[in-house]
C-alpha cells in the first residue's frame, strides 16, 4: 500500500504555527514581490477570492473580510517542510518527499498495527502535536490511487475528515465514479477535453478503458494512470529522472532599476542560480541567454535585449557563467531604461560525461571550488556561499512587504517568551 501526505494550505498554515494571534484568522499570502495571491487557509476561501489573481485587484475585498497578508516566507516554509517530513517518515519502510508540502510512503507488505484509517489518524495527529500543521492522509494500492483517495478525503463525503483509504474493488470504483477525469493525477485539462470527446466522462470509465488504447491515443504516462488506477503499481519513485534540457533563473526586480551595478548584480545571481541547478542534475552548459527587459505594461517604450554566449566547452562553472553576464552586460544596458525584470537561462546542455574537451583550450573551471561551495550551501542554505559579483544587501531584491520573521533559521527572529 501507499500514503500520500499532504499539508492543507501549506503555505498558510505555516505562518499560522508561530502566531497565535492569527490562528483564527483569514490568511493570504502572496507569491513573489507580493504579485499574485498563492496560498489562502481556509477561512480565506470562504472571502470568494481566487487564488493567483492579482493581489492589488482585490486588496480593498481582502481588507474588508479582515484577512492576514504575509509575503512568502520560503525560509521558514523551507524549514517547517524539513521538520514535517522528519516526523511523516517514521510511519512507513520508505517515503519519496513530492514537493515542499506532500509526499508518499510506501508500506510494502508490511502492515499497521490497527487498520489503515488509524494509521492514517496517527500521522496525522503526530504532525499536529509536534508541528501544529494540519494534513490530509490518501491510502490506496498504488500512488495515483493515493491521490485519488487524498483527494477523495477532501471533497468526497462519506471519507472521515482528511483521512481516506481506498483499500477495496468497491471503494475505489464508488470514489473514482465521482471524480472527473482531470481530478486524477497526470490528466490536465487539454487530455480532459480529449477524453470526453471519447465518451469518458469520469474517472471510473477512465480506469476501464484499454491501457494499450490510451497509449496509442495519448502517450504511455496515460497507460500507466490507467493502470495504476487499477491497481497496478507502474510509478517508481526510485526511477532515474531524465535530465532537464533547459534551466533558467529569472525574476522581476522588487525596486526599478536604472543602473548597470544593479542589472549586473541581478544577473550574476541568475547566473550563480543557473549555473548550481545545472552541477546538481551533472550538466554542463554549452550556451547562456541572458536578458533584460523594462514592464511591457508601463506607459514608457517598450525594451528588450537578449544576448546568446556560447562556450567554447561546455562548463557549469559559477565564475565563467558570471564573466559570461559580465562580459554581455554592455549590450544589454541601456541608459534611461528603467528595467523591470532580468534573467538567465542555460538553453542548451550536455551531460558532463559526453562534454567533449578541447586539447588546446584553457581550462579556467574550478570543480574543487564548486563542489566545496555546493556543499556549504546545501548544508547552510542555498544563498549562503556565492561570488560578491551578485551583491550583498541589493536594493533591486524580491519585494515583501508582509514578510513574517524567519523564526526558526535567524537567531535574531526567536520568538521571546516574558516569563
């Protein structure tokens, strides 16, 4: 059997744990530079605002319902994530951390002591006691039937409150009769549409249709949803993950900026940002396309300027990716611009055994220092050890306005207790 964990409203949950004073409130919380509205809690929901749509066009509404807003807090979402998955791992043989706020576990034969739904019941009580963070539990034969039953916890009655198993023939063809084919994992709506037009208009005819069908009409991800939906495991987690062909870094910038010290800074973070992604996946990078450009929306003319640098060996190195932007910048900047957003991007890359030296080329990589900085900085943080080129307190830097204290990875922002 397999679990899927999930935290609800993940996000907002989190800045509800070390402030009491909210628990009972309405809490929003926005993506980067207070753009877009990215988590809401439940109470937030009950308010009928949507969630990703710009958060000044219903900031007055917000205001009115009485709800928190809080900026982004990736420091302490990135923590309490950790911390969460620490505890949900003790309950299972192996887990396959998903995202920030989900993963599975998977039980082989080995089962709970009680049934399913007390196990379920017991990591999701641990959690709560030891985290204050509230999470949903789905138990089913195979990982995307574990979606379907966190899904079915949710909203489907007849489940207890986020706990749900589909441990039988007829609970799952009972719950998959009420989902819609788009509710299960790997079917998006494009492929949605495409199965109506098919006669499949949920996700119990779906399960019953041909897997070799579904694998001549759309691709073998689908064959495997169809069987897993019946119960036959076809993910592994374990699996090596083919890797990325593009990786890129961008970011619109929190202040304007007008100057060639701030767009250069920005882009050597982008860089450095890159340039760790690629080393982490065991690429090496043969072209960079760095840009720059000002708010296509501003009443002011409109500007964009790309450049395309190709190395001449392939190389995931931090400093030549830095000399690379630095060396593009003046064809970039231009003087008056006020530039809203700037980027990095490695657009074409080489796994690092199949890079192919040059006998006669200088070879400036430094594979020492990079490990070393990687390995610091996966200790300590992402943005702990990196080149001066990016800057060290910039102006420019991700605007959040609503930022609650990073209370459990910045020693000045421990909360103090009067006793």
């Amino acid at each position: 059997m397999y679990a899927l964990v999930d935290a609800n409203s993940f996000y907002a949950s989190a800045e509800k744990v070390f402030d009491p004073s909210i628990r009972r409130k309405p809490v929003v919380v926005l993506t980067n530079n207070d753009g877009c509205i990215c988590a809401m809690c439940k109470l937030a929901k009950k308010t009928g605002v949507k969630k990703f749509g710009p958060y000044h066009e219903v900031k007055d509404q917000l205001a009115k319902f009485g709800c928190v807003i809080r900026s982004s807090n990736y420091e302490l979402y990135d923590d309490l994530s950790s911390k969460m998955m620490d505890v949900i791992s003790t309950f299972a043989p192996e887990q396959h951390v998903y995202s920030i706020d989900e993963c599975f576990l998977y039980f082989a034969q080995q089962k709970p002591e009680g049934s399913w739904e007390d196990h379920g019941r017991k990591i999701r009580t641990s959690v709560w006691q030891q985290l204050r963070l509230p999470v949903g539990v789905g138990i089913g034969p195979t990982p995307t039937l574990a979606k379907v039953a966190s899904y079915a916890g949710k909203k489907i009655a007849g489940f207890q409150r986020n706990i749900a198993v589909l441990d039988t023939p007829v609970k799952i063809e009972q719950t998959l009769k009420q989902m819609h084919p788009e509710d299960v994992w790997g079917i998006g709506r494009r492929i949605n549409k495409r199965l109506q037009m098919m006669g499949i208009h949920n996700a119990w005819q779906l399960a019953c249709a041909s897997p070799k069908a579904m694998r001549k009409q759309f691709s073998v991800e689908i064959e495997r949803t169809v069987r897993e939906l019946n119960g036959e495991p076809c993910l592994h987690w374990d699996a090596v993950r083919d890797a990325k062909q593009q990786i890129f870094s961008t970011r619109a910038f929190g202040e304007k900026v007008t100057d060639m010290v701030s767009l250069r800074q920005s882009l050597c973070l982008h860089a450095e940002k890159v340039g760790a992604k690629a080393r982490a996946q065991g690429s090496a990078i043969k072209a960079l396309h760095i840009f720059a450009q000002s708010n296509p929306f501003a009443k002011d003319h409109y500007y964009k300027k790309s450049i395309l640098h190709r190395f001449p060996v392939p190389t995931a190195d931090t400093t030549q990716l830095v000399a690379a932007v630095t060396q593009a910048l003046p064809n970039i900047y231009q003087l008056g611009v006020i530039f809203h957003k700037s980027g990095v991007g490695a657009i074409e890359l080489v796994q690092n055994e199949f890079v192919q030296e040059d006998f006669f080329a200088a070879v400036p990589d430094k594979p020492n220092l990079m490990t070393c900085m990687d390995s610091i900085n996966r200790r300590y943080g992402s943005q702990t050890l990196g080149l001066a080129a990016k800057g060290i307190t910039p102006k420019w830097s991700m605007r959040r306005q609503y930022l609650s204290p990073q209370f459990t990875t910045n020693w000045a922002h421990i909360p103090k207790i009067q006793c």
